[in-house]
C-alpha cells in the first residue's frame, strides 16, 4: 500500500506560526511504516517561500466572509505550498490512500480543497481527515463528500486497521474513534441510510513507550531550522475553559519514561546532527519528579542540546531546584500561562492554580538562570471589561515581565464555545472560517470585533515596549500630551533592544529611522517579512498592522491619538514606511485609547508608592 500524509497550507488575515517539524504526521508514518506499508509526508507549511497575498479572483465564499468581517484588514495570506505544487506532489505518484490533517477549524476549507483535489486526479484513491477539526466537527467535516473516513482524536492506535480496511474495502463497523457516512460501504448495515456512524474514542493511548520513532526521515529537517518537535507526555488534567486540549489527548495525565526520551534525543544528535528541540507537551512539569528525572538524564549524558517550551509551562510547583535542573540540561525560552491578572477571572477561566504574584516570582527564577522568559495574556475573555484587560498588561509592565498577548476568540470544542453559543455571541450556522484567531469577527460578550482589534493592538504596543509606554505616562504627569516628534525619537531609542542575541527580530513593527512624524520599519521588522512576504508583490496597505502598532504606541506615549499611513512601496533598502498623524482617527481607537490612558495614570499612581525607583529607561 501506498500512503501519503499531507498538512495543508493556511489561508488568514494573519498566520502566527513557526517552522515546526509535522510530529503527528511523523508518528503516524512510523505506524503505519511499521506495518509495512510504504509512506510519504508532505507538509505544505514547510514551504513558507511560496507564501503569497491571495489575489481576489481565487476568494472562496469563506474568504470573503472573513474580510468582510475583518475590522481593518483588507487581506488573505495563503501560507505554505501553493496549489500547484500539491498537485505536482498528488500527481507524482499513485497512492491507494491520502490522510489529511487538519488541527485547526479556521484553516478547514484548504483541507478539504486538498480532499477534493485529490478524488479529481485520482478517484479510486481513500481519503481520511484527522486532526482536531474533525474530532470536535465531525459534523461539519462529514458534509464533504470528498473524505471517506474521519478519525477523531489521537490515531496511532488503530490507524493502521482504519487504513488498510479503507483501502481493502472492509467495513469500519465497531472500530472506535471514527467517523463516516453510512451507504458508502464501509459499514454492514442491513439498511444503509443517510445517516452518519460515529464512533468515538473511549480510551486514550496508555503505553507511549511503546510508540516507534517518529518517521523524521520522511522530513527535510532543514526546512525546520534543523529543530526538532519532541511530545515527552499527553493530556492535561486542568480544565482551562478556552482549550480544546482533553477532545484531542484527554485528561488524563500520560507519560514517556525519561529513558525512552533520552534515547529519541541520542537518536535526532547522532543521526541527525540535531541539538535543538521543542518540547510540545500539553502540561511538560505536571509531574516533577519526571522532569528533574529528564534533566539530570539529559546532563548525565552529557548532551549538548538546546530545549525551549513553546506550549509553555504553568508555575504550579515550580521552585529553584527544578529551575535549575531545566537550565542545566539545555532550557533556553519558555512562557509562563497567566492569561489574565486579575484573581476573580483566573476563577472563572478555571486557571485559580496561577496568580500574577507567582509568575513574576517563577519568570525571577528562570531569568536568574539565564532563561529568556515571558507571560501570557488574553485579550477580551468572556465578561472581560476593556480596562480590565488594560490593566493585565500594565500589571505585567510595572512588575517587569516579559508577556506577549492574543486576542480572545472562540475555539470550537471549547467551554468559552458552549458559553458563547449560550450567550447568542454565536450560533451553530456561524461560518466556522470566522472563528479564526486574527480575524476579529466574533469579538467578544463585552467588546465589539473593532474594539477587541483595538484593544488588542495597544496591548501588542505595551507588550513591545513596556518601558517607552510607562516613560510617556511618567512625562505626562507635568504635561499631559507630549510632542509626537519627541516620542517617536524615544521610540526608536527604544527600539535597539528588540533584536535577538543571534541579530535576528521576531516583532511585525520595529523602527529604525524617524524623520518628523514618518517612520521607517525594518525590512525584517514589519508584517510583511513575518508573513515571509517581503520579496513578493504587494497590495497597498498590507502592512497595517505594523502601522497600527506604531501608532498605538505613540499614542499611549503622547496621550494623543494618532494613526498610521503606510506610504507607497518601499525605500532603496526595501524598508516600509508610514506617516503619523492625528486627523481621521477611528472612533473606535479614540476610545480605547481614552481607556488605556485612564488606566495607565492610575495603575502608576498605585504603585508609586510601593515602587520607589523612576519607570523610565536610560
């Protein structure tokens, strides 16, 4: 049999991902090589150099929906390998079954597009979706035509008996954890009907020391920065009301043993030469011991390696001795989930386990260590009011953490979601395309789409230059607006910080020149290089974004609010530029500004008090 595995690419306002190695696909493959089957993987997301602005003859009718309903943008970005290379890559071989993945509900129409694509060249070939989407919209999923099969939920456990039953043409009947339509003679129906047979998962996966190697060798690890994914466990026991985690991996807390670990770590440096790794576990320190077991492994053996949270990691138990344990044997970076200041809310979100008080202490400790540490925050949770969620981020600014911020929007699958369905702030017949992180179409209970996007870009000022904004709301206490040419040069003075150890930049909006209120960005610094758009066509006003961050910033600085223009094309040295200015600004910003300033003088004047030394930069 011949298999092929396919990520598709991505199509949004805005993508926010890095390069990471497919490691579901690659577990996948491993089981199904096992089995003696012959494999392929093809990750579309690997292929960000054919990242492209979709051009408006190509809209699909859920296109149009998300840019009608975006409050600012006027663009899609189609990430990943273009269309014609997929079907270069189907039509290169004869493959009796294709599966598809799709872990992201907004990004559903290029999965099922590949589906069709697929039956269009070859029609005798099987067709399965995995992934989140179709273990928490099996219902949605099932309505294209194109796929045979759904498998919900984690599929190394039975989707070698799914595959080769598809491509045998025998019947699903009693094996769990999938889906299909009944009449299309995968089942044994005496009386096929139009109805649907869904079949979930009632146990997760126990023994994942069992699971072979992931098949990375079906990978071109270069094109993942020579950085591996690693999973050390499944499943979480929190119940975090905007994750959709426990539909996928459950709750119940899974493990590898350390050894079985370390051994995949040797594996990736000497056959390899990898010594980077994201570790991708839905809750890495729930068990401690485990993980001071890992890291004195890792030491012991004296491995040269690098390892870095991007799931991040909670502060329940967290002390000095596992601190230094992680940076011993190889922590770089991680985040800390906070999500939100304030106690009462933490409550609600079911995160009571953290406080600020203890993010600030636990980031003290791994900053101590020489570990690049940060927060988390959402913007615009469920009852959430706009100066409470100011307030999150000032809180963070004054106690010196690093927090990055993403606006709230709800995940199908999720409690926020149920609330939401409950609340009318949705309903069943809402496009599920819209539910997309940087589309702003929902909003929230409390926020208007504008007013979140709003709100959500200050917070992304504040997050990148905590110390410009409190320098401004310190100057302002002897005059309350500043001059913008003043605070666009201390901008750029604040600026110099915001590249890496390594030179590199990894924030849409970093100036490096300013002439009266114009600004020039960074070719590396502005929306279009984190898309990987720079060298491609652009329409006018891609860069908004980076504009509007820009001019939130100066507003928060100067207390007066402005806005930006991105000025036509580019300078000689391909850098983007925009103009500041403070007429025609939204309505919508000149309030949320209002807010944010309010909340600004009055958090400072709070903890003057208790802070003695001065909130600005040298």
């Amino acid at each position: 049999m011949r298999i092929l595995l396919i990520k598709p690419p991505i199509r949004s306002c805005m993508v926010e991902i890095g390069r990471h190695m497919p490691i579901g696909l690659a577990y996948l493959a491993a089981q199904l090589g096992e089995a003696g089957m012959e494999v392929d993987i093809f990750d579309s997301l690997a292929y960000a150099e054919d990242n492209h602005v979709v051009p408006p003859e190509e809209y699909t009718d859920a296109d149009r929906a998300k840019l009608a309903a975006h409050p600012r943008w006027g663009h899609l970005v189609h990430w990943g390998a273009t269309w014609e290379r997929i079907t270069e890559k189907l039509r290169s071989t004869h493959y009796d079954l294709v599966g598809v993945s799709c872990m992201f509900t907004p990004y559903y129409e290029p999965a099922y597009q590949i589906a069709r694509l697929v039956k269009e060249i070859s029609p005798d070939t099987k067709i399965i979706l995995g992934g989140q989407h179709p273990t928490v919209a099996h219902h949605h999923a099932i309505t294209e035509t194109a796929f045979d099969a759904l498998v919900l939920g984690e599929a190394e456990s039975n989707v070698v008996d799914i595959v080769r039953a598809l491509v045998t043409g025998e019947p699903l009947t009693g094996m769990p954890g999938v889906a299909y339509r009944c009449g299309t003679g995968l089942c044994d129906c005496a009386e096929p009907g139009p109805r649907v047979h869904l079949q979930p998962r009632a146990t997760f996966l126990e023994d994942l020391d069992g699971l072979p190697m992931p098949a990375v060798h079906l990978l071109d690890m270069a094109s993942y920065d020579s950085t591996a994914t690693l999973i050390t466990s499944r499943g979480c026991p929190f119940s975090c009301s905007f994750c959709t985690v426990h539909a996928t991996v459950g709750k119940k807390f899974r493990t590898r043993a350390p050894e079985n670990v370390i051994q995949e770590i040797e594996h990736y440096v000497n056959e390899h030469g990898i010594r980077r790794f994201f570790i991708e576990d839905d809750n890495f320190t729930f068990d401690i011991p485990r993980v001071h077991e890992l890291c004195q492994a890792v030491q012991q053996r004296g491995l040269d390696i690098e390892l870095h949270l991007p799931n991040g990691m909670t502060v329940v138990k967290l002390n000095d001795e596992l601190v230094r344990d992680m940076a011993g044997a190889g922590f770089r970076s991680l985040f800390l989930g906070l999500e939100t200041t304030d106690v009462a809310r933490l409550r609600k979100i079911r995160k009571g386990f953290t406080s600020l008080e203890k993010v600030h202490n636990g980031a003290n400790l791994f900053t101590d260590q020489g570990i690049d540490v940060g927060a988390s925050l959402i913007v615009g949770l469920l009852g959430q009011s706009c100066a409470e969620l100011a307030r999150d981020s000032i809180n963070l600014m004054l106690v010196g953490v690093r927090f990055w911020t993403n606006p709230f929007y709800p995940i199908p699958g999720s409690p926020d979601f149920q609330q939401c369905l409950g609340n009318g702030l949705i309903t069943h017949d809402t496009e599920l395309a819209l539910y997309d992180q940087f589309n702003f179409a929902i909003g929230s209970d409390q926020l208007g789409p504008e007013e979140l996007y709003w709100a959500w870009v200050c917070t992304q000022a504040m997050a990148q230059w905590p110390r410009y904004v409190l320098e401004g709301t310190d100057h302002r206490r002897e005059l309350a607006e500043l001059p913008l040419d003043q605070a666009l040069d201390r901008l750029l003075a604040h600026s110099t910080d915001l590249f890496g150890p390594d030179g590199g930049l990894e924030v849409p909006a970093v100036p490096v020149a300013v002439e009266g209120n114009r600004i020039t960005v960074h070719p590396e610094g502005c929306f279009d290089a984190m898309q990987h758009l720079a060298d491609k066509p652009q329409p006018e006003g891609l860069c908004t974004f980076t504009g509007d961050v820009l001019a939130a910033a100066a507003s928060l600085y100067t207390g007066v609010p402005h806005r930006a223009q991105q000025l036509p094309g580019k300078d000689s040295a391909g850098c983007c530029r925009f103009t500041l200015v403070a007429d025609q600004v939204a309505p919508v910003f000149t309030d949320i500004h209002k807010v944010f300033l309010a909340e600004l003088r009055d958090a400072v004047a709070e903890a003057r008090d208790e802070q003695p030394e001065p909130l600005t930069a040298d």
